[in-house]
C-alpha cells in the first residue's frame, strides 16, 4: 500500500491508486470510461428502466422516500440516518467492517479514512467534510484483517471503482451505502469558502446547501445562520476553485449504491433512494427509527437550467459571471424557495445542471475526453437545451 497517491489526470484520489496494484485505475475510474450499463446491471440487476422517467435522472431505483429519523442525532448532518445505518450493519452482524470517513484530528472540515469495527464508533464520523481522501486504500488493510462482510459509504467517484473492482476483491459481503456528491474541492479551498461567507470561520462547526436554496452554517456558540444561495460570493472564488474533476462528474445521485442517502429531493428531510433488494435490507434495519413518507414534486426547472447553462458558458470562455443586482437578491432569495423547482424537480434541476456542466467544461478544456467520459444517458439529459453531441463526441461516432 503506497503512502502517496500517484499523479493521475483527472483523479479525485478515491485510494485506488494507493493500493498494491496502482495499475487497476485504468479500469476502475469513473473518470477514464465509465460504463454504467454494465455495473448497473451487476449491481442492481437492470440497467435504467425508460419507462420509469425518473431513472434517466436518478439511476435504478426501487423506491423513494422523504425521510428522518423520529430521534435525531446530535452533531448529524440532517437526522442522522446514514450514520445509523452504518450502526445498525454492525450490530446486526451483517459486516464486521463499515468503510467511511471521520474528520481529521487536526481539521474537523478535512476528511480521513477509517476502518469502523464497533457501531459506537460510527459517532465520531458524523457530518460533512470537504476534500478528497483515498477511502478504497482502507479495503487491502480490511481485507486482510479477515474482514470479508463489508459495509462502504462512500460518494460516487470512490463507489464506482469498488463497483468497478468487486468481483476481485473476494469480499463474501458488501453493503453500500452512498452519499450523493457535487462540487468537491481540496479542504484548503473550503476554508477559503468560509472565510468569504462569514466573518468568524473558524467558528463554523456546520454547513449544508439545503433545497430550500439556502446555505445554513452553525457555530461553536450555538449561533444558526442561513444565507441565500443567490448571496453567496461564487463569483470571486478562483477559477480553479472547483477540479476539472467534479466539473465533469456524470453521477451526482451515487447511481451505484444499494441506498442513496442524500438532501436534494427531500424538501427539508433526507432524499432516500432504494435501488435495489440489498439497499431495502439496509432500510429495514432502521425498523420504527425512521419516518418514510413520499417526495413532494413542485416548480418548473427550465428557466433555472437555461440561466445556469449560460452562466457556466461564460465562465468557461474566461467571461464573468452575470451578477444579480445587488437590490433583486433578496427577492429572488425569497421567490425561490416559493415558486422554484422543489422536492424531486429541485432533484432533476441539480442533476441536469451537472450534466451540462461537464459536456461544456470538457469541451474546453478535455475535449479528447469527451467521447469515452460522457454517458449516452447524459447526452440524453442536455439535448433539451440544446446541447447535442458533434461529431466525434459519441463512443457510437
């Protein structure tokens, strides 16, 4: 197991190359040729349904839910349920090992790796952090251990790669449970981020993008603070604030997950994706603990897609961003969250955002990349807007 991680082009360090065969990279990135028919079908048994229209957003699924715990846990990010779910996998005795990330013991914001083996240790991993971190570099270590009933949480890049490598591994077991992901950057940049949006950062205990379009942050003092979406300073962030990398991801919704536990279509709760009959005996462990109730569906996402499309067209040509003038902020701050997209079409906007993102950032500046890197289910999101495939830019072309 190497300590450092290789130069890989387009690598969000998911620990892959840190393992005793570096080399497994070439066919384990998301990032090189991604085929997700082909791991859809081994992980769920299908690949997208297109009679099911939500699964050209979303990926597989069996069942979605609006969802909380009845008791929250103190220090969670929403109620906790992603942390409870790696609890219950231990106690019931289905793994011996949950494979996740805790927060560095010199920086709560930077992520670490861990080996959890106890449920009570689950605790300490609550929350989010932001940056990359080689979670996958943890499986040799576990595996040789004798830990071969396995639990993953992980974010999309790191999920299919152990996807992509799971019929090698030898595992007996494996339960994974992921976390939707957007828009990762290096922890260093995070605290830049936070040093933008409020005056006492290293104060700042919390943070969540909530789909209602604010941002809330907490405090070391017990202060709550919401900022609009619409407030926050993105426009003076660097150019290479967020990686090529998490520019041009085509899996926000961690489509390879058993259970996909995440915010965006949850409309203040947690958004719940069952894909498949292993993420329902991952559910079912929660019994009574949790509150399930169906995702609400309101709003046209449109008009937000077109404007986001145009925004990030310009900044990809070297243009500023267009700037809302500083007396409409607080108006659309409080439309958006009336009239907006909200609960799955909040869910859909994000994902189709995504998609455009990478084709007209890859255009820019990976242009050679875009045939193998760009699924023919993204190309199928952006063609509404415009956005259709050039010669050259399709495996079939």
């Amino acid at each position: 197991m190497t300590a450092e991680a290789p130069f890989r082009n387009l690598c969000t360090d998911c620990g892959i190359s840190r393992t005793e065969d570096p080399k497994r990279c070439g066919r384990a990135c998301q990032f090189i040729a991604p085929d997700y028919p082909r791991l859809e079908a081994a992980a769920h048994g299908r690949v997208r349904d297109p009679a099911k229209a939500d699964e050209g957003f979303f990926g597989p699924y069996q069942a979605m839910y609006r969802a909380a715990l009845r008791q929250p846990r103190e220090g969670a990010q929403w109620t906790g349920i992603t942390t409870r779910l790696g609890e219950r996998l231990l106690e019931s005795g289905l793994v011996s090992a949950v494979l996740c990330m805790t927060a560095d013991p010199d920086d709560r914001w930077r992520p670490k790796p861990v080996l959890v083996t106890r449920a009570q240790d689950m605790a300490a991993c609550r929350g989010m952090r932001m940056g990359y971190a080689p979670l996958l570099q943890l499986l040799e270590p576990a595996i040789a251990a004798g830990h071969t009933r396995i639990a993953v949480i992980g974010i999309p890049c790191q999920v299919y790669a152990l996807r992509a490598l799971q019929a090698e591994l030898g595992l007996e077991e494996l339960y994974v449970v992921g976390t939707p992901c957007s828009d990762n950057t290096s922890t260093e940049n995070f605290h830049e981020f936070l040093a933008l949006i409020d005056p006492a950062p290293e104060s700042v205990t919390y943070l969540e993008f909530r789909a209602d379009y604010h941002v809330e942050l907490r405090h070391t003092d017990g202060r709550v603070r919401t900022i609009p979406f619409l407030q926050l300073p993105l426009s003076q962030l660097r150019p290479d604030f967020f990686p090529l990398t998490c520019r041009t991801c085509v899996d926000y919704t961690n489509v390879l997950a058993d259970i996909t536990v995440g915010y965006m279509g949850g409309q203040g709760r947690q958004w719940l994706l069952v894909r498949n009959e292993r993420g329902q005996q991952i559910l079912d462990l929660l019994g009574d603990e949790v509150e399930l109730e169906a995702p609400g569906d309101a709003g046209k996402r449109s008009t937000a897609v077109k404007g986001f499309i145009g925004n990030v067209e310009r900044a990809a040509g070297g243009l500023p961003l267009r700037r809302m003038p500083d007396w409409l902020r607080p108006i659309m701050g409080w439309l958006m969250p009336r009239v907006g997209p909200r609960g799955l079409e909040f869910a859909r906007t994000r994902v189709e955002m995504k998609a455009a993102e990478t084709v007209i950032h890859l255009r820019r500046e990976a242009p050679e990349r875009i045939k193998t890197m760009v699924p023919a289910h993204v190309w199928r999101l952006v063609e509404p807007y415009g956005l259709k495939p050039r010669p050259g830019e399709t495996r079939e072309s």
